[in-house]
C-alpha cells in the first residue's frame, strides 16, 4: 500500500511496497509517486493528477486497472492498481493498493500458451479433415468435366446434327459440373466464416496495457525500454479482444526475442487514427531485423529460425487480423529492427451508443 498526497508526494510506503520496489520507506517518502512507474506514465503522473483536480473525472480511481510498475533497479512488472481517495485533516489523500500480478501472470500466460496451442492443433486437425473432405468432394465434377471435354474434344468436326447435339450436351454437363464444384468451394467458405470472432467494442489502450503488461513478464531483467504512444483520439475498436491481445502478445514476444543479443532494446508500440474507419498499430523493435530468407515468407505457417520454434505466431496473427477485417505486414523499424504494422477497425463512439 502506497499513500500519497495531492500533488502525488509520498506519504507512506507499506512493508509490502518495500519488498515489492526494492525501496525503503524513508528513501521514497517526500519523493514523486512516479519513481514506481515506467514511461510513459512516470512523465505523464503529475498531468493524470492535475487533471482530476481540474475536471473530477474519474479515470483509475475507485476503478481500478492492470497496468505495469516499475522497481528500484528499473525492471517493470506487471501490477494491478485501485485507488483509493480520501480526506484528512491535512488535505486529500489518495491510497493505492497494488498486488504484484507477476506469478498469477505467469500462470495465466502459461494457460494461455496452452490454449493457443490447443487451438492451433484443433484448427490444423479442422483443416486437414476439410481438406481431405474437399479434395474427395471436388475430386467428383473435376473428372466428370474432364470426361466430358475430352468426348466432346473427340467430336468437333462432325456436322451432323445427332453428333452436334451430343457436343452441346456434353458441354452443358461439364458447365452444370463447374457450377457444382464452385458450390463445393463455397459451402466450404461458408464453414470457414462461421467461426468468426466475436467483435465487440473495445478500450484499444485497455487492451494494449494489458496485453504489454502480460508479454513484459520477465522482460524488465532484460533491460528492454519500452514505449507505448497510443492515438485518444482512436481508442475505441471493434475487435475480439483476446484474439487482438494474442497478435499483441505474439508480436511483443517476437520483438523481444529478436533483441536478445542487441546491444540496444527499444520497443515502441504505437497507434494512430488512419482515415475514419481504421486504426493503425505498430509494434516496432530496434532487433537484429528480418532474416532475407525469411522476409518474402514470413507470414507463412511453419517458418521459423528459432530452435525449437514452431513458425505458427505470425501466421495466426495473420488469421486473425484479417478475419477481423484487418491488414498486418512487416517494414524495417524506425528503431532499427522490425517493425510490424496492423489495422483494426475502428469504432465511433455513437456506434457504441446505437449498438
Ligand atoms: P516463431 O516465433 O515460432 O519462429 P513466428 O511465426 O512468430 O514463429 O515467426 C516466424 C519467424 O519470423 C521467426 O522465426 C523470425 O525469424 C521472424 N521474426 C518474427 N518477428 C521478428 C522480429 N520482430 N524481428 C526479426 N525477426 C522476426
């Protein structure tokens, strides 16, 4: 438990908040409740402050959120924050009460390896029954057209009428043939469509925090600044939210796996308004950058240069963004690594209201 007056000075720092920072009370007391935050938040506290004694606006407090904080020795951890507000004789107070997420974090991500396995497996299974389905399915017109074209084949030149009907009818069938095979490969679509995501509309800096605080469980020890810069004026989305959050999480992963040798670890993760119906994001890293090998195939499934890696991250993010009606792609990062690039759709606040 951290206490802290109005201007964000700390008042007292519970036992637990020592061995939770790395802190001793009378170090932090008198200082900026900041010094427990990662950026952005650690620049942006005094404003979060100053504009609740502006406006009253609640945005944390009573609340209560999953968001990032940051020890002593400047790792981050995962945490989940509530605040509390209160009066005392000397003024206002505000008392924040934070439980170190880290080993329940490890557990949910490990359930949720498992499940992105689980789906994956499933959903290999699904399509190789479909597959081995449509192939039989198809396989039956595709050898009545052939049959068909090639008796007709046999018989252009003759003029007689009898001949001449027989060609028609031949190649009405292989027509009515072709038609049915293009019904095949559209129920089979149909199919497809039918396990879409479930869209709803979404807080994306909610999302981000969440799923940026999930993917840096253990990244703080490797020294990895992370900054995320998100666009207010685009945070609402219509997304699945955990399928987002795991493209998130694939992506963040994926970074911080390509900056293990890097002398620099920059990771920004960015979001835009792009027109009226699209927010754009970026998950950039200053990494080793793509494999050339790689770059042309990257989004395809069982392509990978890690030991031991299954190449499946990208392509089910792919999958995913685009069932969502979303683009992703990769570009050299202004950070000097990788920069993955993805659209949502955005969502207007008066849709939120209709819906
Ligand atoms: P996996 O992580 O299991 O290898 P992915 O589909 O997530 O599978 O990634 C495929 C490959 O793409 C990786 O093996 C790696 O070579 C490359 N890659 C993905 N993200 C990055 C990145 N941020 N920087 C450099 N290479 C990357």
């Amino acid at each position: 438990m951290v206490v802290i007056d109005n201007r964000g000075l700390i008042l007292s720092f519970s036992s637990a908040a020592e061995a939770m920072f790395g802190y001793a009370e009378h170090e932090v007391v008198g200082e900026d409740v900041s010094i427990l935050m990662p950026s952005p938040d650690r620049e942006r506290h005094d404003g979060y402050l100053e504009r609740y004694h502006h406006t009253g606006e609640r945005r944390i407090i009573g609340i209560g959120r999953v968001t990032t904080a940051r020890r002593r020795d400047g790792s981050t951890f995962p945490i989940e924050l509530s605040i509390g507000e209160a009066r005392s004789e000397d003024g206002q107070i505000f008392t924040g009460f934070i439980r170190d997420l880290t080993e329940r974090q490890k557990t949910e991500r490990r359930l949720q390896d498992l499940q992105g396995e689980l789906t994956h497996v499933s959903r290999v299974s699904a399509m190789g029954t479909l597959a081995a389905a449509l192939a039989h399915e198809l396989n039956q017109p595709l050898t009545a057209i052939a049959n068909y074209m090639e008796g007709a084949r046999d018989l252009v030149g003759a003029t007689d009428p009898e001949t001449i009907a027989m060609i028609r009818e031949a190649l009405d069938e292989a027509a009515q043939q072709s038609v049915r095979a293009g019904q095949i490969v559209r129920r089979l679509r149909e199919f497809i469509a039918r396990g879409e995501a479930e869209k709803r509309i979404e807080s994306l800096s909610k999302l981000v925090t969440e799923a940026n605080a999930l993917a840096l469980v253990g990244a703080g020890e490797q020294g990895i600044e992370v900054t995320v810069s998100l666009d207010p004026s685009a945070d609402q989305v219509l997304v699945d939210r955990i399928q987002v959050q795991q493209v998130l999480l694939n992506l963040i992963r994926n970074a911080i796996e390509a900056m293990h040798d890097a002398p620099v670890r920059r990771l920004e993760i960015t979001s835009r308004a792009e027109g009226e119906s699209l927010v754009h994001m970026m998950v950039a890293d200053s990494g080793g950058g793509l494999d050339p090998d790689v770059a042309a195939r990257l989004f395809e499934p069982f392509l990978s240069t890690k030991d031991g890696g299954m190449g499946l991250g990208l392509s089910i993010c792919r999958t995913i963004i685009e069932a969502q009606g979303g683009r992703i792609w990769a570009e050299p990062s202004p950070l000097g690594g990788t920069a993955f690039h993805f659209t949502l759709i955005a969502s207007t606040p008066v849709e939120a209201a209709n819906d």
